[in-house]
C-alpha cells in the first residue's frame, strides 16, 4: 500500500572509504601470511585503519552531523515526525565511537605491549570495549519487548549452536601454551560472541541498523578475544591472522549500522528467520574442528566430551518447549481471557512451520475438526515502526478477548494474524464477524487515534494438507481484500478458482501486445428505419495462448491495476483508425468506427492529440471516429471528462455516452456532456409491449432536445429491435441485427447492402 505521506528517498553513495579500507586490510592480510611483514605489525595497522576509519564515521555521528546518505530502513523517512527515541542519537554513536576506538588501540598497542604472556593491555582493552559496546547497544532503541515464553525458547534455540561453537573453539586453539581454564574460557567467549553475531545477522530484523551494531560488535569482540588469548601465550602467528577480519568487519559494521538507526525514523520491515545458516554453520565448523583434531593425532579430551554432552539437556529443553506450544496451540494449555492473559506479538508460535504443525495437530483428531482465519490489518503503513508494532500488539489483545479460551491467536509475517480454533466453520464465521467488529473499532496509541480496515479469509480443516488450509485461507483473505475490506471471506473452489485465474491474467498480460496476442473484432451499428450499417464497433480480445480468449470485461480490470491500460489502449485506436482507412479504400467511406476508452485513458493529458495524430497517420476524416466512454465512471472526474469530449469535438471527432443508466442523476449529469451519440441498453428500451416504456421514451425526449442520435445495444431479440424503433431511437447493435466478426466477415457483410449512409 503507498504511503499516506510524502517521502523523500535517501540517497545512497558508494563506500569508497569501506571499500579502500578492506582491499587495504587484504593486502596486509596477504603480506603477514607470506612472511615480509611481521605479525604483530599487520594486526597493528590493519586493527588501526578499521578502527580510524569506524571512528571517524561515528564520531561524526556523535557530532550531530545527520547522515543523508544512510539508507532507509522499512521505507521512506519521514522528516517532520519526530519519533521518541530512549536514548539521544549522539549518546548512542559516542559510546559506540569509543567502543570502536578502544578496539582499534588494543590491537594497534600489541607490538608494544612486551613479550609475549604479558595479556595486561589485550584484556584491558577487552573489557573496555565489551563494556563500551554494551552501554551503546543497551541504548539503541529497543523494539517489541516479546514475552517471557517467547525469549525463553529463542535462548534455547541459540544455546545449541552456541555450544557447538564453543566446542569448536575449544578443539581449534591450541594445546600448547595455554592453560586448560584459560582456553575453556577463551572458547565459552568465541562460541557466545559467534552465536551472538550469527543471531543478530540472521533473525527477523537483520536488515536494520540495531542487528548490524550488535552483530558488528560481537564480531569485534571475537577478533579481541582471540588477540587477548595469543597474548597469553606461545601461540602461532596464524591465530593472530585469523582475528583481523572479525575485528576490522565488526568496528565497520558497527559504523554502519548506528548510521543507519540514526538516520532513519522508522525501524526494518521483520523478515522470516534464516534457518539454513544458523543450523549448518555451527554444524560445518563442528565437524571440521572434529575433523581437523582427529588427523592431527590428538587424543579425545575429557573436557571435550563435556562440552559436547552439554547440548543433551538443552536439546531436551527445547524439544520440551516445543511439545508445550503444540499442546497449547491445541487448545489443552492456552490461557483465555478468563485467565487475564493477553496476546502480543510473538506469545504463540509466529512462523510458518509452528502453524502447520498446530494444523496438522487439528487433522490429528477424530473426527478432525476446526478452521483457520487469516486476519490481515490496513491502515498502519504510513506510520514508523515502533507505532505499527504498538498497534499491532492492541490488535493482537482485542483478538484474544473475541476468540473462545481454546482457540489460537497467532501473528503472522506482515500485518496479519492467524487465529486457529477448533469450532466448526459457521462458529468459525462468527468468530471472524467479531474480529472484524473489534478491529476495526478506533485504536488510540501515542496521541493518534487511527482506524484499522480487516479482511479475514476463512478454511476449513478437514479434508487437506496444512499447507493447503493455509493457501486457502490466504486466498479467501485476498478476496476478502478484492471485495472492499471489512469482510470475512469463506474459501470454496470457486473461489480459488477465479483468484488463480486473476493470477494467471496478471502473469500473462505484460507484453501481450509486444507478443502480436491482441485482435479486435468489429459489431455493425445499423440504421434501425431501413437496416443498413452505418458504422462499428470495434471490441477487443485477448488472444491468449495460454488463457485462451480474454473478453474486456475480465482483461480492463488486470490492466487498471497493472497500470498497462495506456498501451492496450494505443494498440486500440490505431489498429481501429488502420481498419477503417481500408474500408475507406474499399469504398466505404460513409462507415464510422467507434472505439471505447476508459476514464482513465479519456482524461490524459496527451489522449486529444495523440488521437488526432493517429488519424492524421490513416487518412482519416475526424467525423468518421466515434470515442466512447462508460457513464457509470464519468462522475469520478467529471470536470476533465467534459474538457476532454471538448476537445475531441472541436476538431470533428464524434463522441459518445456508453452504458448510460437513465436515472435521475445520470439525466441530469447528461446535460453537461458535450456528446453526440447515447447508448442506451435493453433494460432501458424493453420490449414493445414493455409497461414499463415510459422510460425509454424519456430518454429519447431528453436526447432530441440535446440533439443526440439514440444508439439501442445489446438488442438480442426481434421484440428489442422493434421497441427500440417504436421508442425513436435511430441507431440499433446487438446479436438480433449483427453478431461482432473479424474484419474480413465484417467485409462480407457490408456487401449485402450496396449502399450505407450516416
């Protein structure tokens, strides 16, 4: 949805300082490890160059200097909302500039700290930095605080790569030259600052500037602890190596990231966690460090199969928090309203696959029983995140205190809510009604009252997979969405089946034009005193190889909301205008051809003379174009519609009103028309012996005194031919006079009549 508000674009510059600094460090990188250069120095300059280049980006940020250049997170700034924020911007980037420049001269002072074993000045700086990093990280901004329940379960979901880490730091450093408790905690430290680091890159908010500061910051105490432990001491120059990447891409990631939370009001959009790295990273490492301990001949320590028993208990921990979910999700242990217990996100499983497995759970049962709404809430874009997340939470407790005590109220990615409940469908329905009632009741947070619009898709359980309960629901909200909001939508196959279709026309139509699948067929209009053609219509269609014919009733809509109306509507009127300069050739230069725009079309500022200008190409007269507009959608921009049917009759072009409806708004909205044609359908004609002719005949009355010709459409049966000729009007179309045809059967037609006027 676009945003409610003007925005102004950040714009972003090329890091040509990053760039020079890590090309920089690679070059350092490479000499250390050939020799030339001596360790110790390549640590000093490399951890100098990242640390000036992170504190000059900071302390600039400290400064008050605003970072234009940083990217929006989540859209677009908005630069007159002034957004509270728990610390000021300058607190947060001073402590992190320090930080980072503590880091920079602990590694810098290493070739002039003494002998190796003397690990005074690497672990001063270690700590000083840790305490730094922590007193700038706890004042960021803090988002949605999750429940209890909820940060539980993440530790434990982070406690098993985190020891696994732990286990492969321990199997990594070395045996020789450090102490069994000085290497024990230099692994707990690696393996927490690693788990610390894979979280932050890889969990639902990693685009945003606070993930980047924290896993920047873990990353640089990682390389610090590995320089504290070589100080401690004999140990390989190669280690010392292994920590200028992490120290020297932590102190720029951290620069990066407070940028990027100071230079923007609103906070990233939450994506789905990465599983893939967070699982077969600490698994690859595990066993290489295995792998690599096993061929170099050292014996299994007995600490080394303590740390490794030590995942047992918490795999245990997890799995049994995960059993609770699944039993809570089904309704034996969820706290209902009576309980006092109120919903926020994240209080209940929030990804995909915990609620395919509360789903599945449901299938389980004997008979199954139960269903799925997906809520989705508009409204709230336009707002920062901090607002949206404040909003949601309220959504989210409103929705527990409508559903029954066993039922499931989860939130989904996006501004959208699962509820899942073991009631039958039309209970189920009842349930969505309520959550629309309650959701769409004004909501006051930070001063602002807002309304919410709900669209709620509804399926059944029984009968299919999970996936498929939540590809139905999801397309019953969709519809829900395509119907006007504030609806529950009940998913059935046909209505699944005229989404995909909608999907497939929104697939297919980009470049149908470019593909030569368009075709127009051309409807006689006849004189209905004599019955002989005096012009067509041409009608578009679709020819789609995969779709087969799309009729303009079902393509228009896909190309409003494409946005290709235009271009449809070019290949229109100028295949019309060559069509009719053929006929000219052929002799029929009395034939009119008329063309039906859209609205949309119709009021843009280049349709006159882009018009004229295809006629001008064919040769063909002005008078002989008729361009037709719906009267239904004329009143949306009336003004512009009359200035552009203005226009297109000053130069000789014909118009005509199309679908007009003859009720007392449309007759008075008829007078300000400038038109020549007035199309009127069956329901306004009617048969001859109609008791209800009075209508038509005011129509007719109405358009002689406007000088209008009344053109009958969609004439089907003899009986509307001939009261529409009893009523007065002079032109008749309609499959009782002629069906629309190709160009060449249209040819054949018009030569039965060796004659044709206007």
């Amino acid at each position: 949805m676009p945003l409610a508000y003007p925005c102004h674009l950040p714009i972003r510059r090329p890091a040509v300082p990053e760039t020079v600094v890590v090309a920089a460090v690679c070059l350092l990188l490479a000499a250390g490890a050939a020799g030339p250069l001596p360790t110790l120095s390549v640590v000093a300059l490399a951890g100098a160059s990242g640390s000036a280049l992170a504190g000059t980006r900071l302390s600039r940020l400290a400064a008050g200097e605003h970072p234009a250049d940083a990217p929006a997170e989540g859209g677009a700034r908005f630069p007159d909302r002034a957004a509270p924020r728990v610390a000021p911007p300058r607190r947060v980037a001073a402590l992190l500039d320090a930080a980072v420049v503590v880091a920079g001269l602990t590694a810098a002072a290493l070739p002039l700290s003494g002998p190796i074993g003397d690990d005074t000045a690497a672990l001063s700086g270690l700590v000083g930095a840790a305490v730094l990093f922590a007193a700038g990280l706890l004042a960021l901004p803090p988002g949605v605080r999750p429940p209890a329940r909820l940060r539980l379960r993440r530790i434990a979901d982070a406690a098993g790569p985190g020891i696994g880490l732990v286990l492969a730091a321990w199997l990594l450093l070395p045996v020789d030259g450090l102490e069994s408790s000085t290497r024990l905690a230099s692994a707990v430290a690696l393996g927490g600052f690693a788990v610390a680091a894979l979280t932050a890159l890889t969990g639902p908010e990693r685009g945003g500037g606070a993930a980047h500061c924290r896993g920047g910051a873990a990353l640089t105490l990682f390389g610090l602890v590995l320089l504290a432990t070589a100080t401690v001491g004999a140990m390989p120059g190669r280690l010392l190596l292994v920590a200028v990447p992490p120290l020297v891409g932590g102190m720029l990631l951290t620069a990066a990231g407070a940028r990027r939370v100071i230079g923007t009001d609103v906070a990233p959009e939450r994506r789905p966690t990465l599983v893939l790295p967070r699982v077969l990273l600490p698994a690859v490492t595990v066993v290489a460090a295995m792998g690599w301990r096993l061929t170099s001949g050292a014996a299994v320590e007995r600490a080394t199969m303590v740390i490794a028993l030590a995942g047992v208990p918490v795999l245990v921990f997890r799995e049994l928090l995960r059993v609770h979910d699944r039993r809570a999700a089904r309704g034996r242990d969820v706290p209902g309203p009576a309980g006092g217990d109120e919903a926020i996100p994240g209080d209940v499983p929030a990804d995909r696959s915990e609620l395919l497995r509360v789903l599945a759970d449901l299938r389980d049962d004997d008979p199954p029983a139960g269903a799925l709404l997906v809520v989705d809430l508009h409204g709230a874009e336009a707002h920062d995140h901090r607002f949206r997340e404040d909003v949601f939470a309220e959504a989210c407790r409103r929705g527990r205190a409508v559903v029954g005590p066993g039922d499931l109220v989860a939130d989904l990615p996006g501004a959208a809510l699962a509820v899942v409940t073991r009631s039958g469908p039309v209970r189920a329905y009842a349930v969505g009604t309520r959550l629309v009632e309650a959701l769409t009741q004004p909501f006051q947070v930070a001063g602002v009252v807002l309304r919410l619009q709900v669209s709620i898709g509804l399926a059944e359980v029984a009968g299919v997979t999970p996936e498929d309960v939540l590809r139905q629901a999801d397309l019953a909200r969709r519809r829900a969405v395509q119907l006007g909001r504030d609806r529950v939508e009940w998913y059935d196959a046909y209505l699944e089946e005229q989404l995909v279709r909608r999907l497939d026309l929104e697939r297919e139509l980009p470049g149908a034009v470019a593909r030569g699948e368009l075709d127009l067929v051309y409807q006689p209009v006849v004189g209905l005193a004599d019955r002989q053609p005096v012009g067509t219509e041409a009608l578009l269609r679709w020819r789609s190889p995969v779709l087969g014919t799309v009729l303009p009733g079902e393509l228009l809509p896909v190309a409003e909301d494409l946005d290709v109306v235009r271009e449809l509507g070019c290949w229109v009127l100028d295949r019309a205008c060559r069509q009719l300069a053929a006929w000219s050739g052929a002799g029929r230069e009395d034939l009119w051809m008329a063309v039906n725009v859209t609205v949309r079309e119709l009021t843009a500022a280049d349709f006159v003379p882009r018009t004229v200008a295809v006629l001008d190409a064919y040769g063909v007269a002005p008078e002989r174009l008729v361009i037709e507009v719906s009267e239904p959608r004329v009143a949306a921009d009336l003004p512009t519609v009359v200035a552009r049917l203005a226009g297109l009759r000053s130069l000789g072009i014909r118009t005509a009103l199309d679908d007009f409806r003859a009720e007392h708004a449309s007759l008075s909205q008829l007078r300000r028309l400038p038109i020549d044609l007035l199309k009127v359908g069956p329901q306004v004609v009617g048969p001859a012996a109609d008791p209800q002719r009075p209508l038509i005949d005011v129509v007719v009355n109405v358009g002689d005194r406007l000088g209008l010709e009344i053109v009958a459409e969609e004439l089907e049966w003899p009986a509307q031919v001939e009261g529409a000729h009893r009523a007065g009007c002079r032109y008749g179309q309609g499959f009782a006079l002629a069906r629309p045809a190709t160009a060449e059967r249209v040819e054949a037609y018009f030569e039965e009549f060796p004659t044709a006027s206007r």
